[in-house]
C-alpha cells in the first residue's frame, strides 16, 4: 500500500514537472516574443520624441512639401537654427548626414522615406500640411505655365487637357505620400511619427506652438512671407479654359476619392493646432508679426537665409532688439512710477 502510494506521487510529481516544464517554455516563448515586439516599437519609435528643445546635442529637421507654405517655414526653421547657433543655417545639405554631437538644421524638399537619417541622432522633426484642394490648384498655377511654356516651343500649342492630366497624376494623396515613413500605412501613423505637423491655414497658430515645444521665444520665428519674396517672372499665364477644367477636376468626385488620406491627415493637423493653441498668444504673436511685416517691408526681398527661405534677416533681428529695449523702458502697470 505504502509501495503504490509512493508510486502515484512518484507519478503525480513527474507530471507536474512536465506540466512546469511547458508553462516555462511557454512562458519563455511569450517573453521572446513581447520582447521582440518591444523591440520593435522602440526602433520604430523615431528619436525625435527624445527633444523638447535644441539646446545640446539635437537636431531640426522640416520636411519641405511643395506648396505647402514650404519656403516661408523653411526660413522659419532656419531662424530658429540661428537662434539656436546650429550648423547650416545658410547651406543645403543634400542629405541628412548629421552627427549625433552636432546640432545641425535641414530643411529642404525630399520625401520622408527617402531621407536616410544616421541611427542614434536625436531630432526634432515637423512639417506643414495644407487643404488638398488649395495645394492642388497652387501646384498647378505654378507648375502648369512651365509645361505650357515647353508645349508652346516644341509644337507651337498647349492643349488644357494635356496639362490636366499632369495634374490628375500629381494631385494623388500627395502630401500623405510625400510625408510617409516606409513603416507607416494611415495619415494616424504619419501624424503621430512627427512631433509636429501644423497647417498652412493656421500658420501663426502653428508656429506660435513650435516655439513653445522647443521653448524658444517668439522672436525665434518671426518671418516675412516668401511668397512675396519671390521674383515675378514673364512666363505664359494659363487660359481661362485651363482654369476652367482645372476647378472641374478639383470639384470632382475624383478628385475626392484620389485624396482621402491626404484630407485626413490635413483634418488631423488642423484639430491638433486648434486644441493646442492660446488663443490670447496667437493674437499677441500675430500683432507682433504684422509689426515686424510692416517695419521689413522694404527688406523683404534682401538679406535672405537660403533662395526666398526667410528674408529681412537682419532687419527681423533689429526690429526685435528695438522691440526688446521698449518693453523694457515701458512703465509697469502695477507701478506707474516704476
């Protein structure tokens, strides 16, 4: 009896070695896998959540979407660059060859997926993002004389419904694509891979938050609009047949359909900078701007950092150190004698 009972414990415990056995790989096999899946989220995870400001080792990188308020921003992020003493303020690098241990600004038109940003830089990445139907039909404005232009030399006519096509073939979810990590398939994922992406229809809106994510002061991203900074050129304006089927096509249901994501992604930047912004700081850094607007009027084509991207350099820095010095000299409100 004491025989058989040893043997069924004998028994008893073989299998609750097994069964510990299983639960252990098991258990192994659970934590290789949530390991690896950690794994991945952090590599996924771009080191730009790492900054909360440029002083140090730190990085600026703006994404330059064609007719996007692409230049004036540009000139923004080169700005901020300056006041922050980074490399290439006044240069273009063709790539993003930063060193880890050395801030550097690179602000220039290449599609996300295509940069080939060194593993362990530390970056504060942005971009801005307009309605698809405006930055469709800037784009055509733009880009259709040009292609009118060669159409006329080569064969003595421009036909509106060739340079329609171009567009069709261009105005496809544009920005989405232009913006996309490799990694990333919704305009959710974009938006939430960059620490900002702000919109052309609420420009100072956008800014007035960039300068408070990477606490620097207004002054750090004045800017005189490169659109008027740009040269006017004799070129061949486009018909009014050509303006014609080009409002068709936006209005189409297309034109819809071919830009979905890209209406996402401009619907969630827009929530984003309406949620975070102070109403009383927009309407403080939007006076202070026109200001300045107004007192670089006759620079706005001078003195430029890079092309058209952030002019009145020097007349921005003066109307900033006189606008320093008056509100030190104005008197104090709670003390009237001060």
């Amino acid at each position: 009896k004491d025989k058989k009972g040893f043997c069924i414990c004998l028994m008893l415990l073989n299998k609750l070695f097994l069964v510990l056995l299983v639960m252990q790989s098991v258990s192994t096999a659970v934590e290789e896998r949530l390991y690896t899946r950690l794994l991945s989220l952090v590599e996924d995870t771009p080191s730009s959540s790492l900054c909360t400001s440029l002083n140090g080792w730190c990085n600026l990188i703006y994404v330059k979407v064609p007719k996007a308020g692409s230049s004036t921003a540009a000139g923004v992020a080169r700005r901020l660059s300056e006041y922050y003493n980074l490399n290439g303020t006044r240069t273009s690098f063709p790539e993003i060859n930063v060193q880890s241990e050395i801030g550097v600004v690179w602000a220039n038109h290449k599609r996300y997926h295509k940069m080939q940003i060194p593993q362990g830089v530390r970056y504060f990445l942005w971009s801005m993002v307009r309605h698809p139907a405006l930055r469709c039909r800037s784009y055509a404005l733009a880009r259709i004389p040009n292609l009118m232009e060669k159409a006329l030399k080569k064969n003595g006519v421009a036909t509106e419904d060739g340079e329609i096509t171009d567009v069709r073939k261009t105005c496809r979810d544009f920005q989405y694509n232009y913006l996309k990590p490799s990694s990333c398939s919704s305009p959710r994922c974009i938006y939430e891979r960059y620490d900002l992406i702000g919109t052309v229809e609420n420009f100072d809106a956008t800014l007035t938050i960039l300068a408070q994510r990477l606490e620097a002061p207004l002054s750090a991203v004045l800017y005189v609009s490169a659109a008027k900074n740009s040269t006017i050129r004799n070129r061949t304006q486009p018909t009014s047949e050509f303006l014609h089927l080009l409002d068709k096509f936006i209005e189409s249901k297309d034109f819809e359909n071919n830009n979905q994501r890209d209406s996402e992604l401009w619907l969630r930047a827009t929530h984003g900078i309406q949620k975070l912004i102070n109403p009383l700081t927009l309407a403080s850094f939007t006076d202070y701007r026109n200001q300045a607007a107004e007192a670089c009027a006759a620079s706005a084509n001078k003195d430029c950092y890079r092309g058209d991207n952030g002019c009145a350099v020097k007349c921005l820095n003066r109307f900033v150190a006189a606008s320093s010095i008056s509100s030190k000299n104005r008197p104090n409100k709670t003390n009237p004698e001060a």
